[in-house]
C-alpha cells in the first residue's frame, strides 16, 4: 500500500489535474485531503451473480463479492475513512460502464448527485432470495 500512494502522489506531483483510481479499498491509497470524490459503484447481488458467473467468476470469488457488496464492505470502508460529503454512491445495476462514465464525468462537472441509500439486505430479505445468499 505504500508504494502505490508514493505513487498516486509523484502522479498528481507530476500532472496537477484530477486523476481517477479505480480500487476496492481507496483507503490505504489516497489519504483523504487529496480526494475530492469518492464514487462507491453499487450492484444489486442478484445482477452481480449473473454478472460474475458470465465472467466465469469461480463460486468462492462470486461468494465473497456478492456478500461484501450485500453487507456494503466497500461503502463501509469508504465511509469509515472519507467525510461522507466526498462520498457518491452510483448503483451500476442496470447501468452500463459507459453511461456510469458519463454520470461520475457529469458529477465531477459539478452535475447534482443522485441520492442512493441502497440497503441490499433489506431487498434480499423483502424478496425471499436471502436464503440463497446465506445457504
């Protein structure tokens, strides 16, 4: 981790503009004076599942990232770290990468954010899938 924020700051040193770093964990990579905002990228695990398994995810990996994103580990992390005014959750769902492209570019413009409390926990157990998740 020290190395790639020794290197996140010769970067911004050396270019002076606003840069993107693409991470689960932003926390142990940019200290938060230097990040103006932090976008969480959200997905229901129903679609995640699809999403991995057409990837060819092995089942552990899929576990793993289906239950932290169900149980909100990265926004968690995220929040625990930056002041929740930096922070920008966008729910990638039923998005594609390029249309949630054009959402951060529009936010980082100076675009209103969407207000996003996703409670993934909730859904699943509002619509009887938990089991699938915990069994």
């Amino acid at each position: 981790m020290a190395k790639a924020r020794r290197q996140v700051r010769r970067l911004t040193a050396l270019n002076n503009c606003p840069f993107v770093v693409d991470t689960h964990h932003p926390e142990g990579i940019i200290p938060n004076k230097m990040a103006t905002i932090v976008f969480v990228l959200r997905c229901n695990p129903v679609i995640l599942i699809r999403r991995l398994r057409r990837k060819k995810w092995s089942s552990k990996k899929i576990r793993e990232n289906v239950m932290a994103e169900t149980l909100d580990s990265c926004y968690i992390h995220a929040a625990s770290y930056y002041t929740m005014k930096k922070l920008v959750q966008l729910n990638t769902s039923h998005s594609t990468p390029e249309r949630s492209v054009r959402t951060a570019k529009s936010i980082l413009s100076g675009g209103k954010a969407p207000i996003l409390k996703v409670n993934w926990l909730r859904n699943l157990e509002n619509d009887l899938s938990l089991s699938k998740f915990l069994g």
